[in-house]
C-alpha cells in the first residue's frame, strides 16, 4: 500500500514524523508537506503562482519527503500526481480538529482532497497544551485505528481525533451545537488595536458527537460525507414550496 502523508502544521512538526513512523508498518509512506505552517487554511488551493517541491528530511528518518510552498491540498494535489498513492494521512495536527473546527481545518482539507481526487483520506488530529506533544500515550490508538480503517476496501472521509490517553474508541458524529470562534481585541506594542481570533468552546458538547468523545477520553472517528445537501430541508422545500 503506498501511503501519502501531508499535514498543515508544516513538514517539520514532530506530528508528521510520529504518524510516518506508525504508517511505516502499513505500507510505504511518502510525505508531501507544507514548507511553513497553514493551520486553519482550510481548503485553499494555489492557483495564481507556480508551487515547488524540494525533496527535504523529517525526523523519522529513512521516508521519502518533499516541501511545497502550498497548502495541504496543493500537497495532496502535488503528491499523488508525482506517484501513485492508495490513501492520504493528514496530521498528526497538534491541536483538536472537532466539531465546527472542521471548517477551518487545513488538516481535514488534505483528506478531503484525496476523497475528491479518488482516494481515501483519514485526517488525524490530537489537543496539545503548553507541553511538548507526548505521542506514546496514544501511539496504540493511532495504530489500531489505521488498521480498521486502511482495511476498509470502500473509498471514505474520516477525521479522526485523539485525546492523550485514550481508555477507547468512539465512532461520532460532528458536534454542530455551537460556533467556537471568539474575537478577542488587544493593542499592539505601539499602541494600536489589533484582534485575536481564538477557538473556544462555548457550551458543552452533546453526547456521542466527535468533542463528547475526546473530552471523556475516547479516540473519536467521524465519518464524514463531501455532499453538504440538507436533504430533509431539499424535500421539504421541493413539496411546498415547487419552483417553476
Ligand atoms: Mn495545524
């Protein structure tokens, strides 16, 4: 199985080492990454300038790996027309990827790259604090949950967040309760005001959804679908409201 990792935190985050390391034992890994972060990029794509590729190292030695002056999906892009590729690894993204977050991922926009290019895409993601990331106190989970989902035939969007010491694994849906983004003001040293745009939570997440799981310390892997079609509203509007 050929395996194309990318990630938005950039190719020199110890996240994409440790998941080339775990995704070594399931197939030959190639990593295409961003050059400098592009966290909260969402799906941009670079159209209106030439993007590069440089064959550069990562912390796991022994992977082949390139930088792009793009974004995660310029990468995907990139990566799978370069070789052959069976699915796409984004991540590990040092911070949560849940809920309404999805949005914005630059993470989850490297898998869903794949799925529009033809391929599986799994996005990975884990909170950090103030600490350095410790990845071996889910290292297993990461592991078990790329063994049930690369053998999954079927093509498929997973976002897949970890807590730091799972005790399980959920399947979840996304938490959509609540808008998580809070703009807070400040001044700058000289004086001016300048904004900070943060990711807060603001109400309590519902059980079973993706941010339930990890704040009770399971592994959440949601399912996901690139058709946004409010399906109930569409057959709702289609028989009361007909348009010539
Ligand atoms: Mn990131």
């Amino acid at each position: 199985m050929k395996i194309l990792i990318t990630n938005d935190d950039g190719i020199y985050s110890p996240g994409i080492a440790a998941l080339a390391r775990i995704a070594s034992k399931f197939g030959e890994v190639v990593v295409v990454a961003p050059d400098v972060e592009q966290s909260s990029m969402g799906h941009a794509v670079t159209h209106s300038r030439p993007l590069t590729v440089r064959k550069s190292p990562i912390a796991f030695e022994g992977i082949e790996a390139y930088r792009v002056n793009g974004t995660p999906a310029d990468c995907v892009a990139l990566g799978t027309h370069m070789t052959q590729i069976d699915v796409v690894l984004s991540g590990i993204n040092l911070g949560p990827n849940l809920g309404n977050s999805m949005w914005h991922s630059g993470t989850l926009a490297g898998a869903k790259q794949a799925v529009l290019l033809g391929m599986k895409g799994i996005a990975l993601s884990t909170p950090v604090g103030k600490e350095e990331p410790n990845f071996s106190g889910f290292e297993s989970y990461v592991e078990k949950t790329l063994k049930l989902l690369l053998a999954d035939t079927e093509l498929g969007l997973y976002n897949v967040n970890f807590p730091p010491n799972p005790k399980g694994m959920k399947w979840t849906s996304q938490s959509v309760r609540l808008y998580d983004g809070q703009i807070v003001p400040g001044v700058d040293p000289m004086g001016r005001k300048h904004y900070w745009f943060t990711v807060t939570p603001l109400e309590p997440a519902e059980e079973d959804t993706d941010r339930w799981a990890v704040e009770n310390d399971y592994v959440s892997i949601t399912p996901l679908r690139l058709d946004l079609t409010a399906e109930v509203m569409l057959q709702q509007l289609r028989k009361e409201r007909p348009l010539d």
